[in-house]
C-alpha cells in the first residue's frame, strides 16, 4: 500500500495563519504596484502570511516560468519571456519602500540563457546595493549548470549570504530534481565560497516527508559541512498539487528540533529547522560573520 494515500489531511502543527496585519495588504500592493515576481506567491509558500504582515518577502526575478519540471516545485514550467531589463532597479526600489535591512533574492532556473540568469543577478545585487548601502544580500540561486564563469558573475557582485539549495538525499535527487545533480550542487556551494576567498556565508536547505531515511540525512549534512555551508533550513515538503510528488511523511516538530541539534552538533552555525521552514524563513535571523562584512566592503571599496 502506498504510505502517502493516508496523508491527505495535514496533522494539526501545520497551520497557516491567516493575514490580521494591514502591513500585508500594504507588501502586496508594492509588489503589484512594482509589477514584482515573489516566490512567496509562485511556490505557494505556507509563510507568505506572516512574512508580508511583517514587512518583508523574497523577490523571484528573471520572470514567474522556469525551464526546468521538479516534482515538488509549484512554479511553473514553461518557456520563460524575456529578461526585463528594469527588473533590477525596480527589486531595489521595493527593498527602499520596504527599509529592509535583508533582502533575499531568488529566481527560476534559465536554461534557456547561456548564463543561466547569472548576469541578471548580478545587476540586480548591484542595483540594490546602490539604493541601499548597507543592507545584507542574499541570493538564492540555481546551479548554472556548473559553468564556473556564470558563478562568478554572481560572485563578482559579493552577495553577504549564498544559497543553493540539495533539497533532498542523493537517493532521491533523481525523483525529485530530474534535471539537478546532487554532486554538482554540493560543488557550486563549495566553488562559490572559494572564490571569493571563503568571505561569503554559504547556506543550503532540504524538504523532510519525501521517503528519506535518517542515515540519508545524516550524509546529506555531512556533505554540506564538507563543502563548507554553515547555514541550514530544514522543512516539511508539503504537495502543491496532486500531480506532484506525494508525500510520504509528515515529520514532527520533536524529530525537526532533533535535526536541528544533530546539524549543530555538527558545525552549523545557524539551523533553521521546522515543518513550515523554507529557505528563506526568517532569513534576517542569521547574521553574516563580521569578517565576511567587513571584507566584502573593503572590496567594494578598492573596486570604486
């Protein structure tokens, strides 16, 4: 019998709350009124409520379709439009209306683009810096396809906090990322760090409930402490729709506050680990190491 046919109904500590704050009202009417993309809204994020009544969200450029088909991702797949050559400063306008001090910027994966998007990153970090100084950078990138020079664009802009996310154990890649390799991602979290001489916060994240085992985990966070990442999410994959990947477990608080130890225990410096974590939850909890700071604006500085 299939494990999942029973799990339709979610068990009671995953709740949503409902928006009560007019801040959320205010955050999405900026986002309509800039005509910004927020993977808040394209991947169904369980936190969008909380996150926009507080103020904050975390922008999706290079457009709402992605080219690839991952089975447990809810945004689209199809061929993409044109990069919008504005986007960039209109992401900067919305960081300057919001007065965040930590922005977290990702988008959908553009195998269609020679550099898979990277450029796009790139002036969008620099788009942002210029409007807003001191506010941390963080990006949330896909693989590039391992092509080392479109990483470096992305690096050349000195993001504070870069994350790419495994998603899941190397058993499992296949099913859940067909397009993804486990290896290659462990690699672009490795390069990414190294090239700019280790002054960047390295963080990556996987879903719980998709028919892992703990000794699968266990090897996934060792992999990630050995390619260097210090920050981890850890959440429950919840199905957006029934085409997509069942899921065969809904994991509890108690086992996610276990992982949360184990990840600690193994040299993660911050651990975000829960049924309604993603990975850009509560993302201004974590803050970047003061020589990764300090380094990255003496850099700055000699470029001017």
């Amino acid at each position: 019998m299939d494990a999942s046919l029973h799990l339709d109904k979610k068990p009671d500590w995953i709740k949503v709350r409902l928006p009560n704050n007019p801040v959320f009202w205010d955050t999405k009417s900026m986002i309509k009124d800039l005509s910004l993309v927020t993977v808040c809204e394209e991947a169904q994020c369980p936190n969008r409520w909380e996150c926009w009544g507080q103020g904050t969200a975390t922008f999706m450029i290079a457009g709402e379709k992605c080219t690839r088909a991952c089975g447990f991702c809810a945004v689209k797949t199809a061929k993409p439009d044109a990069l919008e050559e504005d986007e960039p400063a209109r992401v900067a306008e919305a960081t300057k209306r919001m007065s965040l001090n930590h922005v977290v910027i990702t988008a959908v994966a553009r195998d269609d683009l020679a550099d898979g998007g990277a450029q796009h990153f790139q002036d969008t970090i620099e788009e942002v810096r210029k409007v807003n100084p001191g506010i941390i950078i963080e990006v949330l990138v896909p693989d590039f396809n391992d092509k080392d020079w479109a990483l470096e664009l992305v690096m050349k802009a000195r993001p504070h906090i870069f994350n790419h996310n495994l998603e899941t154990v190397e058993r499992l890649t296949p099913l859940v990322r067909s397009r993804a390799k486990y290896e290659r991602s462990l690699a672009v979290l490795k390069k990414a760090k190294e090239m700019v001489g280790g002054h960047v916060a390295t963080k990556s994240g996987i879903m719980l409930g998709l028919g892992e085992r703990d000794e699968e985990i266990e090897q996934a966070l060792d992999d990630l402490r050995a390619s260097d990442v210090t920050v981890l999410t850890l959440g429950q994959y919840l199905r957006p729709t029934p085409m997509h990947l069942p899921v065969v477990e809904y994991v509890t608080p108690e086992k996610f506050d276990h992982w949360k130890q184990v990840a600690l225990a193994k040299g993660f410096r911050h651990v975000a680990s829960g049924p309604l974590v993603r990975s850009s939850y509560h993302a201004a909890d974590f803050k970047p190491e003061e020589d990764v700071i300090g380094a990255i604006e003496a850099d700055l500085a000699m470029a001017k």
